[in-house]
C-alpha cells in the first residue's frame, strides 16, 4: 500500500494569505498525485491533477507542484470561499488519500 | 456533461450486507476506457477508497476492505454497484462513486449501520 502523509492537518490564515499544503507519498508515485476540495455536506471537487496540472474552471490562484514523493499544494491569495478540507491522493498503485488539511479564516 | 448518483437503502442493519448502485448519465459506461470507483467518508474523517471496476469488469480493491467487497458493472442499465458484506457500525460513512480517481463525483448517499 502506498500511505499518504499531508500536513498540515490544519491551519489558520487571513484573507489574502499564500497558504502551503504538503503531501508525502511512502514511495515514487511518480507525478500521479491529484488535489481536492471538499465542503461540508458536499462531494469532493478535483482542482489539480496530474500534480500540477490545473482542471478546468478551477482559479489560478490554486497551483500544485511536486514529484517522486514530495508534492506541494498552494493558494496563492486565500479567499472566503476557499474554506474548506483539501485532500491529496495517489493513482499510481490502486488509490489512496492523504488525511486532508482543514482550512480556515484567521 | 457525465453525472453520477449514488441510490441504495440508507440503513442496513449489522452482520447484513450493504448494497448500492451508481447510476451514470450524459454518457457511456463502456466508452472512454474510464474505472469507475466507489470512495467512503466516515463522519467527520476523511476520503476511504473501497474499490473501482473497468467497464470490462476487472476489479480492484482496497486491501483493508477486499475479503467484504464485491464491486460489479452492468453496461445495459449503465450502472455500477457496490456490496459490502458483514457490516458493523464501522461501516456507516457516507459513500460515494466516481469516475475514475474522482473526476466526476456523486452526491454522496449516507449509509447507517444499525439494528
């Protein structure tokens, strides 16, 4: 099995703010790595694929980097609406989640 | 634009098996060489992969869950399912299917395990 480890699992930060989020793979994943958002009471939403590879209709304050086993999500100007749990997950060997990292307005 | 949804009783009681169906609409089960996966959030934690199936019917599953599960496609109804037997209250959780790794999502349906 290939465990995720994100981090932090939870921050603070104001309007404005780049905010950081870490995803470790056990092993070489490669750059099979995916960002989500997840708001309460609703589905997960696919924001970066492929590790840096922006979906569609998602803004481009959103930007993901990374590969092997050490990959970065960023919010380049966090906003009010970008409250949420943001979860990274590997497609290299099976599936398999990072333990997300809540995101909340200072 | 392909949409997915989850339908399936809401409550299951233990030691009996959960069983769900994903319904695919706006386009073909059997086309674009997709997998189509069943994904489970317990209350308040995060995403848990159960398991996905190729239109063709190859299965993968998560490890931790495979001696219980049991995934299957039927391509003339355009619909996946999922099983889970011999379930406990570890299993309530909201579950969700999707397309591939999550490219497109369900709602979600909200499974409670309880006697």
């Amino acid at each position: 099995d290939i465990q995720m480890t994100q981090s932090p699992s939870s921050l603070s930060a104001s309007v404005g703010d780049r905010v950081t989020i870490t995803c470790q793979a056990s092993q070489d994943i490669s750059n099979y790595l995916n960002w989500y958002q997840q708001k309460p009471g609703k589905a997960p939403k696919l924001l970066i694929y492929d590790a840096s590879n922006l979906e569609t209709g998602v803004p481009s304050r959103f930007s993901g980097s990374g590969s092997g086993t050490d990959f970065t999500f960023t919010i380049s100007s966090l906003q009010p609406e970008d409250i949420a749990t943001y979860y990274c997950q590997q497609y290299d060997n099976l599936l398999s989640f990072g333990g997300g990292t809540k995101v909340e307005i200072k | 634009q392909v949409q997915l949804q989850e339908s399936g009783p809401g409550l299951v009681k233990p030691s009996q098996t959960l069983s769900l169906t994903c319904t695919v609409s706006g386009g073909s089960i059997s086309s674009g060489g997709y997998y189509w996966s069943w994904i489970r959030q317990h209350p308040g934690k995060g995403l848990e992969w159960i398991g996905y199936i190729y239109y063709s019917g190859s299965t993968y599953y998560n490890p931790s869950l495979k001696s219980r599960v049991t995934i299957s496609v039927d391509t003339s109804k355009n619909q996946f399912s999922l099983k889970l037997s011999s379930v406990t209250a570890a299993d309530t959780a909201v579950y969700y299917c999707a397309r591939d790794h999550g490219s497109v999502w369900g709602q979600g349906t909200t499974v409670t395990v309880s006697s």
